[in-house]
C-alpha cells in the first residue's frame, strides 16, 4: 500500500493532524527530508465538481526533497512541489511550486528565494537569542529555571533552537 511507502521515506516527519487523502493515496508522492507541522493537508481529489455533473477531479499531488510545509496547510491536487521549498504555515497550494523557493498565503504566493530566507535566519542567528542547549524535541523536558530563562530573553524577539 502506498501509505506505508510513504511513512518510510528517510527523514519524513509529520505531526498531528496531518491526512494525506486516504482515497486516492497512489496518486501522493513525498521526497526525503520533508516534514509537515501541524494538521498539514494532502488532497488528490476535488469532489466539488461533483454539483457541475463532472464527478470527482483526480490529479497527481508530488512533493519534493528537503520541503517544509507549514501548520494548516492545504497541498491541493494536481500540484507538484519542487526541492528546497518552504510553504508558510496557512497555506493553500493551487499551483505548481517551483524548487528553491518560499510560498505563502491563501492561494500561496512567491516570498523568497530559498536562499535568500536561508541567508537571512542564519544572518538573524547572529542577533537573536539561540538555544542550543537541548535538542528540539528535548524542550519539552526543560527546567522550570531553562524555560522562564527562554520566556524572558524571547520577551520582545525571537529566537532559534
């Protein structure tokens, strides 16, 4: 079954809330290093063409390599998502997403280069507050002390794990 190709593609990870359209699975490709956030959504079909007497519009849904797609987002189908690709969290994707780029909005539009928005956090790095003393995943079994001490140098910035 394709879902379990899927779930072991190297590197993909996702959280909670993340269908990937159950019914039409075969038509959903993901690449490696992807990881989708909360409630992520994966549709290979429009049943809204239903009410114009045209049933079901089916299409390929093909995500690529190193792709990060945001909290809320909606891939709908028919669309191909390149390599090195941010989508902003809240995004509905209509259209193709070229490699090497940043998408977002409601429908997704171009940001930025994936350059460019990699040049600018790891430039930011350098000015904000990092911390690096646990794992991402590992926050979540901070000390009180560790996690007032993040609240109060994130108080009026962000910062980086």
């Amino acid at each position: 079954m394709y879902i379990e190709r899927v779930y072991s593609r190297k590197f993909f990870s996702w959280n909670g809330g993340c269908p990937i359209d159950a019914n039409w699975p075969w038509l959903i490709s993901v690449g490696d290093n992807v990881t989708f956030s909360v409630n992520v959504k994966i549709l290979a079909h429009d049943a809204s063409t239903v009410k114009t007497g045209a049933h079901t519009k089916i299409g390929i849904v093909k995500i690529g390599d190193n792709v990060f797609i945001g909290a809320n987002s909606v891939v709908l189908c028919n669309t191909r998502i390149g390599n090195n690709v941010i989508i902003g969290a809240g995004s509905v994707v209509t259209k193709d997403i070229p490699s090497n780029s940043v998408y977002a909005g409601n429908p997704a539009k171009f940001i930025c280069t994936f350059e460019e928005f990699q040049k600018r956090h790891l430039e930011n790095r350098k000015s904000h507050p990092v911390f690096n003393q646990r794992l991402w995943n590992e926050w979540i079994n901070a000390t009180d002390a560790e996690k007032e001490e993040m609240k109060n140098k994130l108080k009026d910035t962000y910062g980086y794990l």
